[in-house]
C-alpha cells in the first residue's frame, strides 16, 4: 500500500484507538514489592496523558499545582525553568513570538524540539515558514492548570512529530466549585487581572476564566498586552460515557525593542532600539470535544475532535551584519494565517497483569506565509510568499505488562506518514509523502522496598524546517537510550539517568542569514538528577538537574563552515534548577528558586562559549482567610545574562525586579 493511500485510510478510519496513559504509568501501584493493576475508572476524559508516577521506566518531572501557584513566573517559559529545570532562552520580542525551550540539548529554536501538549491537543504549528514545529506555549492560560509534566526523550509512543527532545503535556481542570480573582502588579508597568469561576455538580463540572495582561517593558519600546479567555465543560451522560468541551482563545500585540549588539550588552547600554517600529501581534484559538465510553470492566474507548486558528505578524529589524539589508533602513515583515483540523482516539484493553492499547492520531493544518523586506512598512522585496498544507496520520501501539512481581515491559511502537503540499506565488506545486516507524521499549525492575531500576530505547522524529517550501525535505530522527536508578525514600524520591541520543538529518539554523544547513549528524549524552524531599515539616527541596555533552558529529554549513566536532548551538553544559520551599506556619510559605545555566554556546559562533551563571527568584506568600498575598523577586542577584545571544548579537535577560499578587477567593 502507497503512503498516500495508507494517510487516506488513517484519516478515514473511524475514532477506534488511543491511550491516556503516557507509559501506563498510573495504572500501577505499590504494595510493598508487588506492582498491581486497579480497575478503569472514569476521571479525565479527554484523550491525553494522566500523571506518571516513579513507576515509569523514564525520566518524568511532574510540576504540580502547588508549585504553580507558589511560583512567580514572567511567562510560560520562565515557570517551566523554574520549577523543572528546563533550559529557556527568551526571545524577548513579545508574548506572541515563542522563545526557545530545550532538553537535554536540542536547541529548539522556538520550541520546535520539544512537544507541547494541552488537554490531548497538540500546540506546535506545522508548516511554519519561521520555524517548523513552532511552539506558541503562550496559549496556556497559568491559573487554569492543574498540573503539567515533562517527559524527557521520545520515550512515549503517544507523541509523534516535534517531541524529539521530549513532551511538555499540560492538564488543565474540569471543576471549580468558587469563584477567584487575581490581580498582579509590579515592575515596569506590569499589570494583570483573572478572574476564574466555575461549577462542580455531581454529574457535570465546569472552569471558565478570562485574564488581560499590559507590560510597559523593561527596554524602550518593549512593551505589550494579551488577552485571554478559556473555558471547559464535562458530563457524565451515563455511568459509562462522558463529555468533554474545550475553548481557548487569546490575542496579543507588542513593541519589539530588538538586538543589541555584544559590546553594548557588555557596556549595559539597554537603552538602545534599532528601530523603534519593530512591533507584532497574534491572534490563536483552538476548540475541542471529547468523549469517553466504559464497556464492561476491561474496555475504554477515548477520543477528541480538535480545531485550531491562527494569525500571525511582525516588523523585526536585524542589525546590518545579519542581512543583505536589514538594519539599514529595512525590515522583515513575516505574516503566517493558518487553521487545523485533528483526531485522536484510542482502544484500551485491561487484563489482570497487562495492558495494552491501539490509536490513531490524525490531523490536518493549512498555512499561508509571507516574508518580506519592507522600507517605512512599504514591502521591497518578498522573500518567501507560499501556501501550504499537511495531512498526518499515525498509528501506534503500546503494551504494559508485570512480567512477575518485581518486573515491568512496556513494548510500543508508532507509524507516521505526513503529506505536504507547497504552493509558492508564481511557481510550481510540489507535494511528497513520506513514513517513519517509531518503536519504544522499557523495562523496570523493582528492588526491595527502596529502588528500581529501568532501561529504555525510543526512536523519535520531527519534520525539519524547510519543509513549507521542500516537501521532500526528510525527517530529523534520533534513537535515544536510557538506563536509570529511582529511589523512594521516606519522604521523597529521587531519579537518576544516564542518557544517550544519536540524531541523523541534524540541522543548524543561523537566524541572522535566514540559511539552515541539512543533513548533518550529532550526539547529546550525559545524566540527568532530579527530585523531591521533605526534608522536615518546614523544608521541602526540588532539584532538576542535567549535564549534558551536545555535540555536531559531522555538520557543514552552506557557507563552508566545518561544525564537526563542535558543540551544539543554543545549548548549555548543564542546566537545572534547585528549589527551597519553607512553610514556617500554615498561613505563610516562603521559595527559593535558582535556575542553573552555562557554559552556554550561542548560535552561529562556532568555538565561542559563554560563562556559566544562576538566576536566584524570591517568593513570599501568605494566606489570610479569604485573600492570598504573594510578592516576588525575580532575579534577586541583578545578575546580567544573555537570554539569547547569535552571530554577536543579544537579547539580554532582564534586571532584577519586584512583583506582586493578590488573589481573592469568593
């Protein structure tokens, strides 16, 4: 059977297949060495993954709500460096313009590496003529979480394209049965008010929730403002099914005060604009229905019919050395309209020691992209003017079973064929197809009472940039290896890893040039701490630490450049971050969190790394009856660092500045 004709076929099949259950992980539990299996139970129902606990054979960081609520983070990227020790490099152009967020040294220029996940729908944006796999992480709505996990590796049979590095998968809440507001202030003319409501009845819930946010910026003309609304619906029809519908929307427009270059950063002049009519705006929705069916005592069918719309538009100046004319009187002015359509439904099989479930992942997503050159927003010269569209579907399997008492297999595997269809102003259509086979396996032995052991391999893929105007541009694949040690202590537990991965089609893309080099080879390879511990009524300390080797094992750029050998782009060393978490009384909490990163290598400068450094947040909360007062300090130190640096030039990090948050509880 043709690609073409097995992508119809999964596209047409009916809902049949899916698991909710990332690496089945919840599905065990502990009583003392035996791991035993409780009965289906009917909680979330959208198609996505419930919490993984230490019984995964892989590395899962799981932050909860109380780390949310206790963190004051300046956006979505900055509470996943905080409390999971994600790498972050902030683009700082505006809320719309995703940053870079990596793991285990996949650069991720815009999050592409890396996939996100909310409520069984996937975020990143296909055929992106900026960045294949765009990550806009700036459609979650913070006080709406419940809880969100990171998934290191492509470990997960449930994940297909973009989670080459790993998932960051996000659960929102069903229920709310009160009435919050929150209102934040603080430095630089931030302000943000949210207000969340909801209902909890015994057979229907619901969470509805509207913010605005507007920031002055911390640079001349860097300022912004966001609106968002969201709101979820479920019910329980009868005993066995149950519904679920979904709504996110948020729209947002921002100044850019742009790059600086590296002697002003060093010389701290901050005040320096390019042009000050760099600017932006996005508008993203998505929409989404689930549904789940209980048969009998061993059966459960899930799934959810997605919708997704987009616009996107900016004026970014580079400075003269990045472009034949940028900085020079012109800018680029890139815009990106776009709407998907998805599917995703799973079968679950449940016996007394195994497990097993079969789905189908389908979606379809059409963009049109524009790049131009622009003097005094009058359009030059167009760089890239085309239309596109994908059609993906995937089939995947996967199987858990308790070998004995003391030993889990988990057997999975994925098959995924894409369809692209590029249509440039004025030249010809090409299309291509083509297939990937993701197998996954892991094992977990349990040791008495304390440890387990666990060993994984995955192979993983996402569809590499260029592909908007290439079709036949093929994936980037690793295999990726891992053998790790969890331990459950008295009050907490710890995990420790070893890891590999080996990447084929590796690219490096240079920002400055707008050129990315294909075809390369490389390597990341180094462990991985990371855990809780109470260590007394009072003290609770989180650690999420990496060191890593990301290395080019064989990589030529367009312009000649020999790569081999050299350290990865947009990578650290090791990064992290360390948590302190002190309730001195039930009323008042106080946190320390510290991210950890360096050395650090910046994009385009081959050989040049740059001092390592740590970023030191203060939190004070306290709970009065029916208020909650926190005040943050973020970057407490004043430390200066780059959050982006490539070809010379810096986006910097921001000072040290003080914020507030008062929430009330109707």
């Amino acid at each position: 059977m043709s690609t073409r004709l097995l992508l119809c076929f999964l596209c047409a099949a009916p809902a049949a297949l899916y698991a909710q259950h990332p690496m089945n992980a919840d599905s065990m539990h502990m009583h003392g060495d035996t791991l035993s299996r409780p009965p289906i139970r009917l909680e979330e129902i959208t198609v996505t993954a419930q919490r993984t606990t230490q019984q995964a054979p892989a590395s899962v960081t799981t932050v909860t709500p109380e780390q949310i609520q206790r963190t004051m983070a300046t956006s979505p990227w900055d509470l996943l460096r905080q409390t999971a020790g994600v790498e972050v490099h902030e683009q700082g152009q505006g809320p719309g313009f995703a940053s870079d967020a990596s793991i285990r040294g996949f650069s991720s220029d815009h999050s592409t590496d890396l996939a996100l996940w909310v409520d069984g729908v996937p975020i990143n944006e296909p055929v992106n003529g900026h960045s294949e796999g765009y990550g806009d992480w700036s459609l979650l709505f913070p006080q709406s979480i419940d809880d969100m996990q990171v998934i290191k590796g492509p470990v997960s049979p449930l994940f297909g394209n973009f989670a080459l590095a790993g998932v960051v998968n996000v659960r929102t809440l069903q229920r709310l049965d009160h009435t919050t507001g929150w209102f934040d202030a603080g430095a630089h003319g931030r302000v943000e008010g949210t207000v969340l409501t909801g209902f909890d009845h015994p057979h229907s819930g619901g969470v509805f929730g509207i913010r605005a946010q507007r920031d002055d910026g911390w640079r001349p003309n860097g300022g912004w403002q966001l609106g968002q609304a969201y709101g979820r619906f479920v019910r329980d029809v009868t005993s066995s099914l149950s519904i679920d519908a979904g709504a996110n929307v948020y729209l947002t427009d921002w100044h850019s005060p742009g790059f600086l270059t590296d002697e002003q950063y060093e010389a701290k002049q901050y005040d320096f604009v390019e042009n000050p009519t760099d600017r932006g705006f996005k508008r993203r929705a998505q929409e989404r229905i689930s549904a789940r069916l209980l048969a009998g005592d061993a059966w459960l069918w899930r799934t959810t019919l997605y919708a997704t719309q987009g616009r996107w538009q900016l004026f970014l100046t580079t400075p003269p050395e990045g472009g034949i004319s940028e900085g020079t009187g012109s800018q680029t002015e890139e815009e990106d309209r776009r709407y998907g359509f998805g599917l995703t439904s799973a079968l679950t099989w449940q016996l007394p020691s195994t497990e097993v479930t079969f789905g189908t992942q389908n979606r379809y997503d059409h963009a049109d992209y524009q790049n131009w050159l622009t003097t005094a927003r009058v359009r030059d010269e167009s760089q890239i003017l085309v239309s596109a569209r994908q059609l993906s579907g995937g089939l995947f399997a996967q199987s858990s079973t308790d070998v004995t008492h003391h030993v889990r297999l988990d057997l999975g595997a994925r098959y995924d064929v894409l369809d692209t269809r590029s249509a440039p102003a004025g030249d010809q259509v090409t299309s291509a197809s083509k297939g990937v086979v993701s197998p996954k396996a892991g094992v977990l032995v349990h040791l008495r009472h304390v440890a387990s052991l666990y060993a994984n391999v995955s192979r993983g893929f996402r569809q590499a940039d260029g592909v908007i105007t290439d079709p036949a541009i093929p994936f980037i694949t690793e295999w990726a290896f891992e053998n790790g040690l969890k331990l459950d202590v008295r009050r907490g537990n710890i995990n420790i890893a070893l890891f590999r991965m080996d990447v084929s089609n590796e690219q490096s893309f240079n920002p400055l040039t707008l050129t990315t080099t294909n075809g390369g080879r490389s390597r990341r390879q180094g462990v991985d701490v990371s855990g809780m511990v109470h260590a007394s009524e009072l003290l609770t300390v989180t650690a999420n630490l990496t060191f890593n080797d990301a290395r080019y094992r064989h990589l030529v750029t367009e312009d000649g450049d020999t790569l081999s050998g050299t350290r990865v782009f947009n990578t650290a060393k090791y990064v992290g971050s360390v948590g302190l978490d002190v309730t001195p009384s039930k009323a008042l909490d106080l946190q320390v969190a510290t991210s950890i990163l360096g050395p650090y290598t910046p994009f385009d400068e081959p050989g040049v790394v740059l001092p390592a450094y740590a970023l030191v947040n203060l939190t004070a909360g306290y709970d009065f009856q029916r208020f909650r007062v926190q005040l943050g300090v973020h970057n407490a130190l004043d430390k200066q660092y780059p959050e982006v640096r490539a070809g010379g030039f810096v986006s910097p990090g921001q000072p040290r500045s003080i914020y507030g948050t008062v929430r009330y509880r109707m």
